[in-house]
C-alpha cells in the first residue's frame, strides 16, 4: 500500500506543477510580483494537501511567532525535496540564491526571474560574489527574507552536524537576524527514494538570533542551538511515529540519543 501511495503522489506532484505553472501563468506574469507569490504558495499548500490525502503525512508549525518582521534570513534544516518547496509560506516574501542553471530552464527560469531570484555561479569568486552580496543586500533593504539551508545540501535524518560557514559570513554581511528552523521531513520523504510514508511532524521554528555577534561566535551558537533542538525533535519524531522504517542513519542517531538520555536521567534522578 505505502508503494502505491507513493506512486500516486509522485505523479499526482508532478502533474501539479505542470498544471498550475501552465494554467496560472497568465495571472502571475501579469500581477505584481508580491501578489504573484500566491500561486508558488498555493501551489507549496497544495502539495502538502497531497501529502496528507494521499499518504497520511501531515505536519504543524511550531514556534511562528519567533519569525521577526522585515528582513531577515530564515535557516532550515534540508533532508528533503520537501524543504525547497514546503516552507515559502511561512515567510512573507522569499528570496533565494539559486544555482544559474535553474535560469536557463524554460518557463522555471521565467519564473524565477519574475520572483527576482538570485542565480549564482558556483564556482564565481571575487568580484562575482562581491556582487552577488551587493544584490542580495539591496532585496533584502526592501524587506525580504533569505532562506538559506545552514548545511548546503541535502542529508539524512540523523546525520552529524556538517554546517557550512557561509551562513556566517551572509549573517556578518548582512547585519539581519538568523531564524533557525529544525524538522525531520526526512523520515516521511527520504531523499533518493520515491517511497513516502504516513505519520505526523513538527517543523519547530527556533528564537532569532540577532545581528551584530562574532561571525565564529554566530556559527558556533547556530550550530549548537539547531543540533540541541533537533536531537529533541529526531527523538519525539521517531517515538511518535513507531511505524516508520528508519535508516541506518537514523536508528544507530536514535540509539546515542536513548543511551544519552538513560545515562542523564541516572545522574539526575529528581
């Protein structure tokens, strides 16, 4: 059954995307692009109505009111395809630094563009970069909000901490508050897989760290307040949802975190 299931949402998805970028394109084209944002975020909620009919997984949003008004850059955790789409409408006007290949694809592009994305060469530096921080600094003046996955790519529920400092030099650069975000979609949508499994989660939005600290004293506190909420998370999400098969990964991550726990609890019995 869960094969089947995942059969159909993968194609149920796909048709998605392919019907509402043809049928809405009028509408967004013609519209302004902050009203344009109404149909990438209608179709990121139709999605994850999919998800819920089709599957059985569904989620709740937890800690809203930590996301502070204006710009600011919004840091989740990415163990899946469903991160890049599933969280833009938690955030009032998104920008997002993209590959620039993901430009030159037809009508995707053009949407994009519309949205004013930024494209990066990857392998640019210098003056290159020095402008790709000018251009970020300028949408963010207008009041938008950065998202940037902390750790790059994607990686298995469980994995050990691998985060990139270039979140710590955006946050230097661009003197605005980090909002840290953890989940563990990755247990319900692993990635490279098509399989999706039933259960229930929790997107937990932390506290936003201010501007103005120590670009190394940032990243260590970003490192450590992500990996302390995740652990917590990783841990209710797995006992919540005992019928989820688990990777390696994440049983052998589950299993520290038990011992971790039993051995607290020894030592602090009241």
């Amino acid at each position: 059954m869960i094969l089947l299931r995942s059969i159909v949402l993968n194609l149920t998805f796909y048709l998605n995307v392919i019907l509402q970028m043809v049928l809405l394109s009028p509408y967004y084209f013609l519209a302004p692009r902050k009203k344009a944002w109404i149909v990438p975020k209608n179709w990121a909620r139709s999605n994850n109505w999919l998800m819920a009919k089709i599957v059985g997984t569904t989620f709740e949003i937890e800690g809203a009111e930590n996301l502070p008004e204006g710009a600011f850059i919004f840091a989740p955790k990415h163990q899946s395809f469903w991160d890049a789409f599933a969280l833009l409408p938690v955030v009032k006007d998104p920008l997002i630094i993209v590959k620039r290949e993901l430009m030159w694809i037809p009508m995707f592009g053009q949407y994009l563009q519309k949205l004013r994305m930024i494209p990066v060469n990857r392998t640019a530096k210098g003056k290159a970069m020095a402008g790709l921080i000018d251009r970020t600094l300028a949408e963010m003046a207008t009041g938008r909000q950065l998202i940037i996955y902390p750790e790059g790519t994607r990686r298995p529920a469980g994995s050990d901490a691998d985060y990139r400092f270039g979140i710590a030099r955006l946050y230097r650069d661009l003197k605005v508050p980090v909002v840290p975000c953890v989940m563990h979609m990755g247990i319900f949508w692993p990635r490279r897989t098509f399989l999706r499994f039933p259960g229930h989660f929790k997107v937990r939005i932390l506290p936003a760290i201010p501007p103005g600290l120590d670009a190394d004293k940032f990243f260590a506190r970003l490192v450590d307040e992500m990996e302390t909420a995740s652990d917590e998370l990783l841990l209710k999400t797995i006992r919540e949802n005992p019928q989820v098969p688990l990777s390696d990964i994440a049983a052998e991550k589950y299993a520290k975190l038990e011992a971790a726990e039993r051995e607290a609890a020894v030592k602090s019995p009241n």
